[in-house]
C-alpha cells in the first residue's frame, strides 16, 4: 500500500463517501466457505511467488533506496518483509524479481517477489508514478507495474504455476486511494459514483487474476482481502478518524470475498483475513508487545524529505515514506520494535513478524501440510539484499 499524495493534506475520504456507503453496500456479498485441503506438496522444498503492492514488496525500489538512505522497504529497514519470513519458514529465500524506479530502469534479477510498492489491480499509472509525459516516466519515480501484469511477466518467463509453489497477493489498496483523491478533486456526485464503481472493480478484477492463477496451475494461493484502513494512522489523522476508509475496506473485501466465491476455487485458495488480524492488533497492542498503535509512526518522515533536498534530488517530499527508513531516521531507538507502523500505513519489524506468524498460523489451519524447513528467525533484520 501506499499513499497517494503523502505529503500534501490528508484526502478526507468521509467527504468523498458520504454518498456513495449505501451504494457500495449493494456489492455481493457471499461467504467463500474454502474446504480445508489435505493436498501436500510433492517436493522437497516449497517455492514462495509475490504478486501485490508495497505491503508485499521484498525491495523493487532498493537500489536507490539503500544507497541513498538505507531503506528498500515499506518498514522500519532493514527489516524484512513478512513475505520474506513466511518464505524463510518453508525454507525459501524471497527477492524482488525486478528492481529499478526513482531513476532506475527495471531490471530483471530472477527473484520471485514481483509485488512493487504503489500497483494498483489492473491499472497505470499507481501511486507515486510520475506524471505522464515526463522524462523516463516509467522509472523517475515508482514504477507501479500493476498486479495483472505483473502476473503476466511471470506467465511470461515460467508458462505455469507448480503445484509446488506457495503463491502470496494482494492489491487494492492504491486504487481506493487514488479514485477517492480523484472524487474528491472533480466533487461531483458523478465522480463520487465513478470512485465507489471503480473500487468495487478493483476488488472483482483481482478476484479474476486469483482465477488465471488457479487455471495456470496454482494449487495453494493465499489471497489478502483489505486491512482495516481506517485503522491506520492515515485513518486515525482523518477527520472522522477512520470510520469511512473502514466502510470502503470493508466494501472492498465483500466484493472480493463474493467474486473469489463465485469461481469456486474451493481447496486452492485461502482467503486470509487481514481486515480483522489488523483490527486485533490495534485493540490489543501492548498484549502484542507494541508501545504505540496507530497514534504515530516510528519514522521521522520529514528528516527523510530534508536529507533528499540537500542531495538535491527530484521530487524530494516523495521520500518521505517508510520506503527510504532506516535506523537514523527512527523517532526512537528500537522504534522498530516498539511501534506498530513505520508510515501511516506500513508496518514495522516487529509488525511484520506478527504478519508472518499470522500468515503461518492460518496456512497450518488449511492443512496444505507445506514442508517446513527452517524454524522462522526471531531477528528479522537479516535482510538478502
């Protein structure tokens, strides 16, 4: 996930929706109702495949990243992403499988995490791409390939799934950003009507994607539905404190879940519930070792922004995000630990880890009976790249 206009005021989404609530309630809503699987895999060790936005992202955008600030992730770096922690725990290593942006062109590195932070389902350009029209628009800033074709680029260079293959998506959340700030920018009741259609398609388009997997072989798909975020610290700074970006999550995930269950992928896919685990965390988060929830963020942001303007770099406020984080730019030591998320929107190390458990627990529950190879590391800073 990422921001859409991070650093200029906060888009109040409960504006923009106020309108449309009962409109988006009219989308499906029908209970997936998945059969656990007693398929095990056949082989010895179980490959991890990332398709998503930055809440997936192992560090598409790190070489400039790291170089410049130490970053390369959406959290508190150098900790991992969780889908790296859930790969190490099934004994797989995970790596972006391209990296390039913020001047960079993409390269091919033959990784297999192929999420990128700011894609949205199906659409151009995502959050944080430059504008149309300008020099080397593809690369000057995120490059946002979005989650179909990114799907696509895999097809591309594999032709199939294995049944082998543990395969981890998400997507969505940019497109709500983004249409919600387009609504609000036309405020037309028009442009509201479009933005509340447009993010129920997001939700149905990457059900479809879900179903090329499956038909392209993929036996053990792990699908995210949208996390609370209302209860982000973007939610919490919001004038209404989140209620509307939960409704318009929670609109997101009936679409989805609806979508998800009219293809009847049954056994190969496990809808995991981000929405709640989210919304766990927040209500319970001392019990969960946090000192802060969604009250703040463990990165001093503006530091970020400051130190991209002395390297004289374009488009300095776009650093200013937990992409470009790093221990010198913790508000705290051990901030990493002690606070729930990085940005407004992205988890910490220690979040991250809780994720992966999460992840781990739920695919245990599924009965998919995936080879473990290697107990999980408590420390989750020991990054691969």
């Amino acid at each position: 996930m990422d921001h859409p206009q991070r650093r200029k005021a906060p888009v109040r989404p409960q504006k923009v929706l106020a309108g449309l609530l009962l409109k988006a309630s009219a989308v499906a809503a029908i209970s997936l109702g998945f059969v656990s699987s007693s398929a095990s895999f056949g082989g010895n060790k179980v490959e991890v495949v990332v398709f998503g936005d930055s809440l997936l992202d192992a560090g598409t955008y790190s070489p400039v990243a790291k170089a410049k600030f130490g970053g390369g992730r959406s959290t508190t770096n150098p900790g991992l992403n969780f889908t790296q922690l859930v790969a190490r725990s099934y004994g797989d290593e995970l790596t972006p499988a391209f990296v390039g942006g913020f001047g960079l062109p993409l390269v091919p590195t033959g990784g297999r995490n192929y999420a990128q932070g700011g894609s949205r389902v199906t659409m151009q350009p995502g959050s944080d791409h430059a504008a149309a029209g300008s020099s080397h628009a593809d690369f000057a800033l995120a490059t946002t390939i979005p989650v179909k074709d990114q799907v696509a680029e895999f097809l591309k260079a594999h032709e199939r799934f294995s049944p082998d293959q543990l395969i981890i998506i998400n997507g969505g959340a940019n497109d709500i950003f983004l249409q919600l700030a387009a609504a609000q920018a036309a405020g037309t009741e028009q442009a509201q009507q479009d933005a509340v259609k447009a993010i129920g398609q997001s939700a149905l388009d990457l059900a479809d994607i879900v179903g090329t997997i499956v038909k392209s072989g993929a036996t053990h798909v792990v699908v995210f539905n949208m996390p609370d975020i209302g209860k982000t610290p973007m939610g919490v700074a919001s004038v209404d404190r989140g209620r509307s970006l939960t409704q318009i999550s929670q609109s997101f995930n009936l679409a989805l879940t609806g979508a998800l269950g009219r293809q009847d992928l049954g056994e190969k896919v496990l809808l995991l519930d981000s929405f709640s685990f989210l919304d766990d965390m927040v209500a319970n988060y001392q019990q969960h070792g946090f000192q802060v929830s969604n009250t703040g963020f463990a990165c001093n942001l503006s530091a970020q922004v400051t130190k991209a303007t002395n390297l004289h770099l374009d488009h300095p406020s776009v650093f200013g995000q937990s992409l470009f984080c790093s221990p010198q730019t913790y508000v705290s030591k051990g901030a990493d630990e002690t606070f729930m998320f990085a940005d407004a929107l992205h988890p910490t190390t220690h979040l991250n880890a809780l994720l992966a458990e999460f992840v781990e627990q739920q695919i245990d529950r599924q009965n998919w009976k995936l080879p473990r190879h290697a107990a999980r590391e408590s420390d989750s800073r020991n990054s691969p790249l």
